[in-house]
C-alpha cells in the first residue's frame, strides 16, 4: 500500500472510551435482573416459612388441649350395700355388680355433694347433673374398688373425666350459642358448669392418660389416648430398624465395593432407584398380597406393618448409604491396599468407619421418613379399633393387634366428635416431637462420627 492509496482509506470512527467503574445499559440489566431474582428468592423463603408457621399455629392451638383434661374431683362414698350385696369381698361376686351400679352410686354422691356445698343447681335436672360425669369415669372407679375390697365403706376423694361437651366449653370450643343447638348440653347445664369451677369442684388438669391410655369409643372421646399407638409404633420402628440396616449396608456394600460392572448390576441399581419412587400405597397392597393373604400373619400386627415398611425404607436406605461409601475418597482404599490390606479389610476397617456418619443419618432419616407413613398401614389394618395393650417384645407382642401414631391420627380425624378433632391435633403434636428427636439424633451421631481428612 502506498501512501496515496492509504491517506484515501477512511479512518474507522474510534471506540469511546469506558471505565470499569461507570455501569454500561447492559451491565444495568444484568445487575437489576439478579436484584430481581434475590427479591424472588426473599418472597418464596417468605411465603414458605408462613405457610408453615400457619400450619405449626393451627395444630398447637388446637393441640395442646388435648393435653388438659376438664376433671371432677368430690368425695365418694363407697356403699358396700350397693357395691357388695353379699358382703363376702370377693372379687367374682363384687365383678356382678356393672358400671351401671357405679354410675347411680356416683350420681348420687355428686348431687349431695353439691346440695352440701350449696351450689344452685336451678333449672337443671339430676340426669342432666348425671350427664356431667363422662362414662369412663364409673369404670374406672369400679377397677379400683375391684383392685382394692378394702376400700368398701370408705369415703375417699375420687377424680374422673367430665364428658366432651363440658371438656369443650372450659375449653372454649363450646359456647352458649352452640348450647342452644346441641342436644347433649344446655345452657343451664354451662351455668351450673360455671359454679363448679367457681367451686373447685370442676378445673382443667394435665391428662397423662392422652399419652398413656388406649383409644375409646365415640361415646367417650374425653378417654381416649396413644398408648397403643406410641407402643405399636415402637415395636415396629425397632424391627424396622433391626431389619433395614443390616440388609441395606450389606447390599450397599457389595454393589458398591464388590459387584461386577454389567448389565445385571446395572438393572439392580435402575431398579433400586425406581422403587425409591413407588407410592408407599403399593407397598401396602404388596403387604397385604403376600405377607397377610399368603404367610398368613396376624392382621395389624406390629410385625407385619414393620415388614411393609422395611421393604419400603430398603431402597432409600441403599441409596443413602451407597453414597456415603463413595463419598469415601480413593487415596483411602489405594492407601490401605497399598500396606497389604485385602479387600475385607479395607472396606471393614477403613471405609466403613469412615461413611458410618452418612450411613448412620440416611438410615435415622428414613426411619423417620417411615414412622410417619399411613397409607401403606391402612391397607394391613392397623386402621382396627384397639382397646388392648400388646405384649411385651419378648412375649409375643409384635403378633398382637396395634396401631400407629400416623394411623391414629387419621382414625380420630375421620371422627365427627370435635373432642376427636382435638385429639388428633395432639396426636400430631407427639408424633412431631418423635420425628424432632430422631432428627436430632441423626444430627448428634453425623457429628460424633465425622472424620474430616
């Protein structure tokens, strides 16, 4: 090029200059759209957290009465007369005598009991004064009295459940307006409930029986308790846990460490993974096929609601714990096998030792994951009405009917008594409480055990 042809070449027009630390329009959109995404993310931790906050509310607030019990407490006197005819004190010819003979013996002591301390019991009449003392409560004065014969001519100072209506207007979820609709209590009645609180003689108490009592029946929601359910959910977290460990790290194990590279294993881990994500219903009808209608095991049982939910835990279970093995670092196993470790040992002395905090915590986890489970117990018929507390472990227990926390949840839920309502809050309460210990415990084993290289 010469210099005539390059002084007729146009100049290109020059780059304005830009500064690092002057915004383009570009820089702009990007800096206002990453704005807008983290405002995003602040909304959706928002809304979450009070979604979950109005949940938490509405189940405490419901909840925690069913901790508290509206109860009587007034001497009784223990008519022999009436509860032994024939004075002998034996057991066979006291048991003749029915909670219905305890309810009139009862019925009369309160109402002379409150003509004595002279509260006015205008415009009600004895059966609705009668109607104030649940039906649980002549039953259990009659188990004491059978306890104990010698308590026959004594008065003692006797304490029972009100019935649900009372329970629920010391409460509050009672009131005068649903009084005038309700055909079990009357506005009448709420005064003279008033008196009695005026009085002593009727308060609200903390209820161990909601822990410790078995389930009831519609007509008496104020004696209702979990601990059937507490205990058959016990029996069959500890089968499920003796079951589900050994079996899921020892399959981890030898996929993991040992299993050939093929297509079988291949298939095995597919479907290991796909049956993660099966509805926990089809492990129900699962159980229900082969462990009821063919091994023939006891309906509701502890044992066969553990087997239902081991087969359903077993593949979580396998898929925490494999990776928590691979989380193992290489230089480990080359480390070892390197100073003439075999096989065995390096995987039993050393990468077991050091994934045990991932396997300990997927394994808590999933048994939680499991002690909150119902649709696959409902179809096994844990979903039974259980009045009767299973033997101990080693007696045979895990055969006996039972029940579950999640179960009972759902069975009282599906109850029209609002008492039943109540319970189900509280019920909910506990099984909230299990799942934050478990949870906690997971947490405190990770740590104790975690080794950091």
């Amino acid at each position: 090029m010469t210099d005539a042809t390059a002084a007729a070449t146009p100049q290109s027009p020059a780059k304005p200059a830009t500064s690092l630390l002057q915004q383009t329009d570009r820089m702009k959109k990007r800096n206002a759209a990453e704005t807008r995404f983290k405002y995003y993310g602040i909304v959706a931790i928002c809304v979450s957290l009070s979604v979950l906050f109005i949940m938490l509310w509405t189940i405490f607030s419901d909840g925690v009465w069913a901790f508290r019990q509206a109860t009587f407490s007034f001497p009784v006197t223990l008519d022999a007369e009436r509860l032994d005819p024939n004075g002998n004190r034996q057991r066979d010819e006291m048991m003749r005598v029915t909670t219905i003979g305890y309810t009139g013996l009862l019925n009369d002591n309160l109402i002379a009991y409150l003509a004595e301390r002279g509260i006015s019991t205008e415009g009600v009449s004895d059966r609705e004064i009668a109607a104030f003392i649940s039906r649980d409560t002549p039953a259990r004065l009659r188990h004491m009295v059978l306890a104990d014969p010698s308590l026959l001519g004594q008065t003692i100072r006797f304490e029972g459940f009100a019935t649900g209506r009372v329970d629920g207007y010391l409460k509050g979820r009672v009131t005068r307006a649903i009084a005038k609709l309700d055909v079990n209590i009357s506005g009448a009645q709420l005064d003279l409930a008033d008196r009695m609180v005026d009085d002593g003689l009727l308060s609200l108490k903390f209820n161990w029986g909601f822990l410790t009592n078995p389930d009831a029946s519609d007509q008496r929601p104020e004696a209702s308790g979990l601990g059937v359910a507490m205990i058959g959910s016990a029996y069959m977290m500890l089968l499920v846990a003796l079951m589900v460990l050994p079996l899921g790290v020892s399959a981890s194990i030898y996929l993991e460490e040992f299993a050939p590279k093929n297509r079988w294993t291949d298939l095995i881990e597919v479907n290991i993974s796909n049956l993660a994500a099966v509805p926990s219903i089809v492990y129900g009808i699962l159980g229900l096929a082969i462990f009821i209608n063919f091994a023939q095991f006891p309906q509701s049982s502890p044992l066969v609601g553990a087997l239902v939910l081991t087969l359903m835990t077993l593949p979580t279970i396998i898929i925490a714990t494999r990776a928590a093995i691979r989380a193992v670092p290489p230089s480990i196993r080359d480390a070892a096998m390197g100073v003439g470790a075999s096989k065995m040992q390096v995987v039993f002395h050393h990468v077991l030792p050091l994934a045990a905090p991932g396997i300990l915590t997927g394994t808590i986890l999933g048994l939680a994951s499991a002690l909150g489970e119902t649709a696959p117990l409902l179809l096994i018929g844990m979903v039974a009405f259980v009045a009767n507390y299973p033997a101990g472990p080693f007696d045979g227990g895990i055969f006996d009917p039972a029940t579950a926390l999640p179960v009972q949840v759902y069975s009282w839920a599906s109850r029209a008594d609002p008492a039943f309502i109540e319970r189900s809050a509280g019920a909910i309460i506990v099984l909230l409480a299990f799942l934050l210990i478990m949870n906690i415990l997971a947490i405190v084993l990770r740590r104790r055990f975690e080794r950091r290289w």
